[in-house]
C-alpha cells in the first residue's frame, strides 16, 4: 500500500464530502482535491520523471502546501519538508544535503502548474516499503540536527496507529495550526483517510485559532505547547465555542502537571499526548484524554502504541525491570531506516533492532512511559546523577514559574551544578532562594540548582521544542562572569 492509497480511497468513498474547508477558493470536496493533487503530481511527474526523487516544499500552512504534499507522494517521490521559518543558511545546508530535484517555495507557482496541468493524472508509480517516503531533519533539544529517512512502511505504520488510537472518525474536523513541517504533517493522512475534514491557518494566532472553531466544528487539533500556552495564557483566553474539540494532542516537549490542567480548564477535558521522534515519528507512546485527568498519569507521554516495542535499556545493553531509570530504546515498524548518508550514525542509532532514543525514562507497572530526560544532559554532580527533567518538573511546581530549563555547569568543587533558567508568569515574583528551597524539600539538596538565572524567554529548536544546550549558550557570558 502506497500512502496516497489513503487519500485515493476517501476520494471513491466519499467524492461529494467536504475534504479541505475554507481555503481562498473555498471549500474543496475530495473529489477536487484528488483533482488537484493529480493535476499537481503530474507536474512534479514532468519536471522529473524518476521514481524516488525528492521534493522539497518549503511552505507556510497553505493549501498549496497541502497539495504540494499530497503531489509529492501521488508522483512517487520522496518529500522533504522545509520550514521557511529557518534561516536562510540552514535551509541551504538542508538543501545541500538532501539534494531535492524540485523545490517549490512559492504558492503562485503551485496554482500556475495547477492551471498548465488541470484534468491531467500521474503516472501510477508502485515503489517498495522500504523505499524513502520522507527525509525530515531530526530536531532534538541537543546536537546538530539529521537527516533522517522515514520510509514507505514507517509512514504507513504511523498512519495506521494513529488512526486507530485516537479513533478518528468521519466527522473529524481537524485544524492545522501547528507547522506542516513538523508534528501536524502526522495527522494529514490519518484525517483523509476516515473521511474527515481539513482546515488550514497560515498564522497560528489565538484570535484565529478560537474563531476557527466553532467556525468549522472543530474536534481534533494538534499543537506542541509553545502553541498551547499562547492559547490558555491570556487573561481573556475564550471558554466558549470550544464544546467541539475531542482531542487537543501535544508533543514535541513535555508540560509541567500544572499548564496540562490549566489547559483542560481552557479547552476542556480533551487533552492527549503522544511520545516519538523523527527516528520513530509520532506515537512512540500516548495517552488518550481521560487517563490525563488522572493525577498519576500527569507526568507520562502513555503506553506504548501498536506499532512500537518500548524497553528501558543500561549502558550494557540489558533490558532493565520496571521502575528503573535507564534508556529508552524502541523496536518495531515505527523506526526510520537510517539517517541519510551517515552509516556511522545509524549503526551507533540503531542496534540490533533498537532505536535508542537517547531519552531517559521508565516504565511502570501498568506500562505507562515517563521521560526523565535526555541521556548526554545528565548532570554528574558530586558523584550524584542528577536527571534534568526531575528539577524541572519541581521548579513547575511553583505557581510563579511558567516555564524552566535545567542544565550542568561545570564546577571546581562538584564536577556538574546544577543551574536552572526560569521564566516567570507574569505579574508574579518569586526569587532563585524560594525556588532552590522548594526542590531542596521535593528532591534533596543534590538535585537543587547553585544558580538559578532568570530570563524572559526559553531558546527553542525548529520545531518549538526548548533546548537546553541552546539556553545555556545564552548564558554563557553570565555564567563565565557569575564562575570570576
């Protein structure tokens, strides 16, 4: 099965049902949406007609992106997604590297091909599951990203549980705020393939975003918390108009106990989360709604998904009983089929069989997965290992706290402090003594911060996820001098 198999299927099904809903030229039923994927696909099928070619689409959230999106993979080719938001020298380097034969950058180009190619089809191109589907660049909280190749069965086997997990259905209305890029690209082919309905926002505002609501009925929403505080966090955020919403699904970074419920209270009970990484794109793990309003449950991205084996792995490579702290390693037809060009990381990636993560975590009796953090962050201090996410998630527990990131210093006496970096919500206050104090009491003196800066933003990655490494190379100056 090709994944555009799942969007030809709807388009048999259900040709009259609304597929994409207020887009410029306005609603799109599948039956015009197939027509313009095909007339698109046959353009990119002229422009190259090798099988297995890339294109990359470098788009904001349009409907032309969408198209380009649906065309790339109903000509046979391999897509590769390129943020616009990224400077001009990454998306160069991601260029270089990937070596697209097209690259469509530019809206007015899609509708000019659609106009030359209208009621023309593709080719029909039959490639193998282990085929490149996609290369997308990893985005982790440390190191440089890489290019890493999803292939035709990685994103058939995504698709697949993420429809059934959230059991997406017919009348589903699914609202991409978030980057096509990124994390919401996941839920494109799922939505398509029950039959459900699209709408599109090129500028993720929280005006746009809660008018788009009721506007179109919608239930299904995904969005990394970046995108989730600027809904809840305004004194006026809406409680109204959002009685449609079934699943608001967050990834790409974990959220403290305290925003999870401040968002149910926004939106409702309809909070879910899931766990994946490029190298395992998606749902890793998650967790539906109703097990996030249990307490116990704040704190873990959910049991593993159908298409993925999760163990908890030593530094030997042994599998470690639950309840343990080691890492997380992943099996399964999830995983990707290695990063491009780069044999060496893939081997030292991916060990017979296992995708390690590079992630901290442990498992529970009843399966439920917590992150503790990111294994290279661990923090040795004074022979203690000291796991950042723990710190965060105590510092998240003070009420002034809106957002932290916890880092290693080095240190003549022991080896690793412990340093925190804290955004305060505003017109709260609260001072590095009070929030050192709080952990001293949750954690022990160990895992409390030496120094905890206070800044007025946390750096992020491209796709929103904050970065430890880059934060500390923020303050780097600070710390140089605060070591003097």
């Amino acid at each position: 099965m090709q994944p555009i198999d799942r969007l030809y299927g709807s388009i048999a099904r259900n040709p009259g049902v609304v597929a994409v809903a207020g887009t410029a030229a306005g609603d799109l039923t599948y039956a015009q949406l197939g027509a313009l994927v095909a007339a698109l696909a046959a353009a990119f099928q002229d422009m190259d007609g090798q099988p297995g070619s890339r294109a990359g689409i470098c788009l904001g959230n349009t409907v032309e992106h969408l198209l380009a999106l649906l065309a790339t993979y109903a000509a046979g080719k391999v897509w590769v997604p390129l943020n616009p938001r990224n400077a001009c020298a990454e998306l160069d380097a991601m260029i270089a590297v990937t070596r697209p034969t097209i690259v469509v950058d530019d809206g007015a180009t899609v509708r000019a091909l659609l106009a030359k190619w209208a009621t023309k089809v593709p080719v029909r191109v039959e490639r193998d599951a282990e085929d490149a589907q996609i290369i997308k660049f990893s985005g982790g909280s440390t190191g440089v990203p890489k290019p890493v190749v999803q292939s035709i069965r990685c994103v058939n086997a995504q698709a697949d549980a993420i429809r059934d997990f959230f059991e997406f259905r017919a009348d589903d209305v699914n609202l991409i705020a978030a980057p096509l890029t990124h994390g919401a690209s996941c839920f494109v082919l799922p939505i398509l393939e029950v039959g459900g309905q699209h709408v599109l926002i090129e500028q993720a505002r929280a005006k746009a975003i809660f008018d788009a609501i009721p506007a179109h009925a919608v239930t299904t929403m995904y969005a990394p918390p970046t995108l989730l505080y600027a809904l809840i966090d305004p004194p006026d955020a809406p409680r109204a108009g959002v009685k449609s919403l079934r699943h608001v699904i967050y990834s790409a970074a974990p959220m403290p106990p305290r925003r999870i419920r401040d968002c149910q209270r926004v939106l409702g009970p309809v909070i879910e989360t899931a766990y994946g990484q490029v190298e395992a794109p998606q749902i890793i793990a998650a967790m539906r709604a109703s097990e996030l309003l249990a307490d116990e449950n704040l704190t873990s991205v959910g049991r593993p998904s159908s298409v993925a084996t999760v163990g908890i792995m030593d530094a030997d490579g042994a599998m470690l009983p639950r309840g343990e702290i080691g890492e997380i390693v992943v099996s399964g037809p999830l995983l990707m089929s290695g990063y491009l060009d780069r044999p060496a990381d893939t081997a030292r990636t991916m060990v017979d069989g296992w995708l390690h993560t590079g992630d901290l975590g442990v498992m529970d009796e009843r399966d439920y997965l917590f992150i503790r953090g990111r294994l290279r962050e661990v923090i040795n201090s004074g022979g203690f290992k000291v796991f950042p996410g723990d710190v965060e998630a105590a510092l998240a527990h003070h009420p002034a706290v809106a957002e932290c990131a916890v880092f290693g210093v080095e240190d003549p006496k022991w080896g690793e402090a412990v340093n925190a970096a804290v955004v305060v919500r505003p017109g709260m206050n609260v001072t590095g003594e009070e929030l050192t104090a709080r952990v001293k009491v949750e954690l022990g003196s160990v895992k409390a911060p030496k120094k905890v800066w206070f800044v007025e933003r946390l750096e992020r990655n491209a796709a929103g996820k904050v970065s430890r490494a880059a934060v500390r190379a923020s303050l780097e100056q600070q710390i140089a001098r605060d070591v003097r």
